[in-house]
C-alpha cells in the first residue's frame, strides 16, 4: 500500500490462491470522517454498479450517513425495476448540476477511470471534496482521493460486501438482494471464468441474508421489451467474422433504435452473441452513440487481453471484458480497433 496525504492514497490490493489479502481501514476511516455522500458508477450503468451503489448507500444510511445514490446517464430500462417510484437513483446532467454541490465526498463504484464518469467527471473535479474508488478493473487513472482496487474480485459487488463487514454493516435483505445481483451479473450468472468456489460461497451467505435470485433472474432475463429482442435481430444479422474465424464482430447504428423502437441501454449483453460463436477468441459490438463517436465493448475468451487493445481507443477494464470510446465515426474505428486485435493475434501467434 503507497500513501500520499489524508484523502490520496492507493491501496494496491492483491489475492493469491484465491486467499483476500484486503485493508478497508483507510476506507473505512474515510466514511467514518465524512457525513453527506454521493455515490457514483460509471455511464451506462450495469447490475454490478448499480447493485453495489444501492447495498452500499443503505449500509452507509445504517451507520447514520447521509447518502446519494447518482448515474451520469439515463437509467437502462432493463434495471427500472430497481426504482420504480424514482425515489432512489438520481441522474446528474449539466442541468441538474447545482443539485448535487452541496455533497461532502464521494464514493466512486465500479471504474477509476474519467471518461466513464461522463460529464460528472469534470463536476467532480470542480469540487473540492475528499473521494474514495472502490474498484476491480485493471484499468485506473487517478480521480483523486483513496483508491482501493482488487482485480482478483469477480464483482465490485464483492468489494461491496467486505466493505459493509468492514464497517460492522449487519446485512438486510435488500443489501443482501442488491449484492447478489452485482455478482451474478459480473459473472454471467456464475457461468464465467471469473467464478470460483468463493463466489458461490458468497453467493451462498447472500442467499441465507435475504437475496431472492429466482425473481431477479426472471426480471432480468425474462422480461426483456420486444424491442430489445427486434434489437438484437439486427445486431445478429450484421454479425462478421474475421482472421479465420478468430474475430466476430457487430455493429449498431442509431437509426437501428428508431427502426425496432428500442434504446441505448437495450445493448446490454448484446457481447455475448459474437462471443459464443464457436472458434472466436475476441468478439466485438461497435455502438454508434447519441453524442456523436463510437463505443466498443471487448470480450476474449482466453489467451487475448482485451484491456490493453481497449486502452489504446481511450477504454480498459479487464483482461477479458473491456470497453472503449472513440470520437470518431463508427466505420474508422471499426477498420483500427480491427487492425490492434489483428496486431495482438499475430504478436500471440495465432494467426
């Protein structure tokens, strides 16, 4: 662990043989200093963001803090269901902004990086405040403030937990409920490599405190908008193959939303279908976005570092699953980002 000042330190936490080597002191001290949070996850907010900001903020508010729980984009459709009365999630835009000025930290959940902050991160960085990342990707930058990252952890849902155990957090079941749905979603519902005995066992101490995962799983894959699924129709007819085989690859444009009546959101797990093409090693999604460039989400099976590939488009995360996003329009970033995974095909030998 390196420590700079009160509120800029980095701690470097690392696992071997599936043993925790984790300190929350730093982290707990800084919750236990401060009062008035905001906590926050990265754009395009998923089920380990989301879950692990909602088990969190209610264990703070157990404690006596103040806590808010914020997206800097809209609020997928597919996770409504987590606040249907819009009472819980807040969505930080330039106009919402002065809402938000009188928080007294922050916590950031699930990246470390800026551009996943969207527009809050220059907001973020305009307030002087103490801030803390709880974070399992590879990939960081310095936002400022404690960094507790864990790559070893399937889940920032995981990190989640340790967190409220650290704090002395008895565990509810919406903590509990919100928890499991961050692990199973980061873990493909507990089909992905990332899965180990100690997932099912946390898996397992969720379920005993109050997580209800057959609901939850229906609703969130058994409810899906005939949109979406029309959506995802396109994606599939669109699909390519290239290098032998080695790299499949779709793309969505912005009229395809107009054209089946979904949105953005509804691309969630669309990665999933160019991944399961039998012989792929690195599947691709280039997303045209409302604000002008280009998303791309990495996923590998095995021997391909996605994360190294994403950082040169201004992304990361982890070795196997990453994104990116690039000013540029869809088409030229689809011929570079496939000309850096052939590049990294043939520095492996695979082709």
């Amino acid at each position: 662990m390196t420590v700079g000042n009160e509120f800029n330190a980095t701690i470097e936490v690392s696992a071997g043989d599936g043993v925790m080597a984790s300190d929350w002191q730093p982290i707990v001290e800084f919750i236990r200093a401060n009062d008035h949070f905001l906590l926050m996850t990265h754009i395009r907010p998923d089920a380990d963001g989301l879950g692990s900001q909602l088990a969190v903020a209610e264990g703070l508010r157990a404690i006596g803090k103040h806590c808010r729980v914020v997206i800097g984009s809209p609020l997928p459709p597919r996770y409504r269901f987590l606040d249907p009365q819009h009472s819980q999630i807040e969505q930080y835009t330039h106009e919402t902004a002065d809402a938000f000025r009188n928080c007294r930290a922050i916590i950031v959940l699930d990246t470390g990086t800026w551009n996943q902050l969207g527009d809050f991160a220059e907001f973020m960085k305009s307030l002087n405040v103490p801030r803390a990342v709880i974070d399992h990707h590879r990939t960081q930058e310095d936002l400022g403030g404690i960094r507790h990252v864990d790559v070893s952890a399937e889940a920032t849902g995981r990190l989640a937990h340790e967190l409220l155990m650290a704090l002395g957090v008895k565990l509810t079941p919406t903590m509990a409920h919100h928890t499991f749905m961050a692990l199973a979603l980061d873990t493909g519902w507990f089909r992905q490599s990332n899965t180990t005995a100690r997932t099912y066992a946390l898996a397992a101490e969720l379920v005993e405190a109050g997580a209800n995962p057959a609901p939850l799983y229906e609703q969130l894959f058994e409810c899906a908008p005939v949109a979406r699924l029309r959506l995802v129709g396109v994606a599939l007819e669109r699909l390519q193959t290239r290098y032998n085989g080695l790299v499949c690859f779709t793309e969505v444009y912005l009229a395809d939303y107009t054209t089946v009546g979904a949105v953005p959101g509804d691309t969630e797990d669309l990665i999933n279908y160019p991944r399961s093409v039998n012989g792929v090693e690195v599947a691709l999604i280039f997303m045209e976005q409302p604000e002008g460039g280009t998303k791309i989400s990495f996923r590998a099976r095995s021997r391909v570092d996605v994360s190294k590939i994403a950082e040169q488009f201004g992304g990361g995360g982890h070795r196997l699953a990453s994104g990116a996003r690039d000013d540029r329009d869809l088409p030229t970033v689809c011929d570079d980002v496939l000309n850096a995974v052939a590049k990294e095909l043939r520095e492996l030998k695979l082709i």
